[in-house]
C-alpha cells in the first residue's frame, strides 16, 4: 500500500495565508526609502487622537498648540508627529483594521506567526476559513476601539497584529480545554468556561503577562509603538466573549459515539 504524504505545514490554508501575507508586507517594507515607509506607516496605523478630529477637532489641534511636554525625545517626537496630523492628515477610518497588517520589526512579526500558528490552528479548523478570517478582522477593530478607549489623545502609531491574534486566543480558550466543546458535542457555553478551572487560570496567566508587559514598557513613537497590552485584551475578550457569533453548530453524534466522549471528558474532569 501507498503511504499517503504528509503535508509540509500541518496549518490551515488560512492560517497560512494571513502569515504570509504579513511577512510579504515586512519584506516589502524593507525595499522602501524612509520617508516613504514613513508616510505608509501613518496612512495605514492607528493613530487614536487623529480618528478623534473628526468629532472633536480640538484634541489635535491643542497637543500642537501647548508644545511639547518636555524635552526627552519621545515628547519631542509626539508634538512633531501632531504637528504632521494636523497639517497632512485627517481620520483614516481603515486604520481600524489595516495597522494590523503593519509590524515594527521581524521579532514582532515572528512572535505573533507563532503564537497565530498554535492557537490559530484549532480555532480555524473549527470555524472554516471565511468565519475565522471575520474573528481576525473583528480582533483586529476590537484592539483598535480598546486602545482609543485607553488613549483618546494618543498619537505614538498602533501597529501589530496582535489583538487579532489575541482575539485567535480567546476563542481557543472557549473550547480547546473542554473535550465535550473541543469534540463539537455541545456548544462551548459562556458559563461552562467560566467554571473551567483551567480556561481561569489560562485567562488569568494571559491577563497578567499582559498588565506585566504594559507595566514595562515605555514606548518611542515610531519604535516600540506596537506595544499595546490594552488593544490585547481588547481583541482576546472579543474572542472570547462573542465566540458563539463565529462558531458553527455542533455536530450530531450517534449515541455510543457520544457515550464515550463524556465518559473523555469526565476523566479529564
């Protein structure tokens, strides 16, 4: 007999597809002059106080006239990036869901393909690929809405796809540590998870890695700005919480069938 061949990334084609299409978009970044990486980088990242002017023009306009708020480089650069918003710009609305598609170096990108690659992958085999693909993007605006919430005068750039990988996270915490939901016998009810000892503590590690890292970090505005523990929690709760909106129907089981996956989930229970 043949021996069937095993494939070479055992991924969905999806999952796959977005990691790709994220490191061509590095690499193409990479054939840039500066000021033309420069002004993508403004047209498609997230900028809070600039998706503000349009309802509240004043927010803007007030960061360029009281200067900058000292004199350490990162004040410096905020008031210059202003300066630049006010003049050049107006609200890009796309830049909800495009600064995801923008990293700030490959470390960044290599961390979020990875973590996308392992939690990613189950949650797109249960999805299929056109729901999954709509987590990713809500992930992505929820991250987004999250940050502007924290920061509605913020203008240090959003960029990462972190929040829609965070998002990936939150859905695959709903039923991979539950057999019964993870077999697609039940639905992964709210409740059950929040009973789930393991999904806690999974939550739990996560949310503190998080306010860990935020605690840590003092961005620049144009390096290190993708640093963003709030547009984290923003996709990851929108994963977690409207996972029912992106999940398909259980599937029936024949009775022994069914029978012997809660006699599975008992014993891991």
């Amino acid at each position: 007999m043949r021996r069937a061949r095993e494939p070479i990334f055992n991924i969905p084609a999806v999952v796959l597809a977005i990691a790709m299409v994220l490191s061509a978009i590095q690499i193409g970044r990479g054939f840039l002059s500066d000021d033309t990486d420069f002004r993508w980088l403004i047209d498609l990242a997230f900028i809070p106080v600039r998706e503000l002017s349009w309802i509240a023009p004043s927010l803007l306009s007030g960061i360029v006239e009281r200067g900058p708020q000292g004199v350490d480089q990162n004040s410096i650069e905020q008031y210059q990036l202003a300066r630049y918003l006010l003049a050049e710009s107006g609200p890009r609305p796309w830049t909800f869901l495009t600064y995801a598609l923008l990293h700030e170096g490959w470390l960044h990108l290599g961390l979020n393909v990875v973590v996308l690659s392992a939690l990613g992958t189950p949650v797109a085999r249960r999805f299929g690929a056109a729901r999954f693909l709509a987590l990713f993007a809500c992930g992505a605006i929820a991250g987004a809405l999250m940050h502007l919430v924290v920061h509605p005068t913020g203008v240090a750039p959003l960029i990462g796809a972190s929040a829609a990988v965070s998002a990936c996270m939150g859905a695959a915490a709903r039923f991979v540590f539950d057999p019964l939901a993870r077999s697609g016998l039940q639905a992964p009810r709210l409740h059950h998870a929040l009973r789930n000892r393991t999904v806690i503590a999974f939550t739990l590690g996560w949310f503190i890695a998080n306010a860990m890292s935020g605690l840590g970090a003092n961005p620049s505005v144009l390096a290190n700005a993708s640093i963003a523990w709030e547009a984290h929690i923003g996709g990851f709760l929108l994963g977690f919480l409207a996972f029912v909106l992106f999940d398909r129907p259980p599937v029936p089981f024949a009775t022994g069938e069914e029978e012997a996956l809660k006699s599975e989930a008992d014993e891991e229970g």
